[in-house]
C-alpha cells in the first residue's frame, strides 16, 4: 500500500484533519477565540493550507471517480491561504475548519479503510498462492 500515491495523500490529509481536532480541543473551541487568538487562528489556517496543498497531488483519477467532493474548492483555498492571506473571510476559514474538514475527514477515513481492506486482501490471496505454489 505504501506505494499507492492517492493513499499516502490521503493519510497525510487525515494527519492534518487530527492536527485541526486537537488544537480544536486544545483552546476554547469558538469563532471569537479563532479570530483573535493569532496562534490558534495561524495554526488552524496552516493545516487548512497544507491540506489544499495534498489534494493537488492527488491522481485525476481519483478526483473524477471521487467526484461528490469539491476538489477545485480544496486546491482554491489553499491558493487563497497562499497569495491572499492578508484578505482571508475568517468566517468562511472557520466554517471550513469546524464543518468541511470534519466531513472530509470522515470521507478520507472511509476511503483509506477501503484501500487497507483491499490491501489486506491482496496480501492474503498473494500468501495463498504462494502456499499453493510450495505444496506443488
């Protein structure tokens, strides 16, 4: 699996995800703390920028069959983050971190589960045959 690029994009994704839930958890979890705690709000943004970044790098493929998630949106607020940074909605920065990046998450999670399932399967059927092959 380690080999599969949508994979590993996928798991770094779910690492920035995890990093957004915990420096959520970490402070008071509200817009007024996000917007004048500039800490919290760098951290947050940096996470939400990386994670635009990943999906660049994801295979079209993946993104035509994946379809259902606004990958254009992704990769445009990483470019937001990145050449406007000064002139950020800070509403719509928030509502990406406490509702958009949770779904994502959720989906990243599934499709990762799946890709290990398969993997795990490969690696079973793989040991099988060998098997096979020694009793021959």
């Amino acid at each position: 699996m380690k080999n599969n690029k949508n994979y590993t994009i996928l798991k770094r994704i779910l690492s920035y995800s995890a990093d957004i839930s915990s420096i959520r958890n970490s402070i008071n979890d509200d817009f007024q703390t996000y917007k004048n705690n500039i800490v919290y709000k760098h951290a947050i943004n940096m996470c939400i920028q990386q994670i635009g970044e990943l999906s660049k790098h994801l295979t079209t493929e993946f993104k035509d069959f994946y379809s259902e998630i606004p990958w254009q949106s992704i990769r445009g607020i990483r470019n937001i983050f990145a050449h406007e940074y000064d002139s950020l909605d800070l509403d719509e920065i928030w509502a990406t971190a406490t509702k958009d990046i949770p779904e994502l998450e959720k989906f990243c999670n599934n499709i990762v589960k799946q890709y290990e399932i398969l993997d795990q399967g490969a690696v079973k059927s793989r040991d099988i045959e060998e098997e096979d092959e020694l009793e021959l």
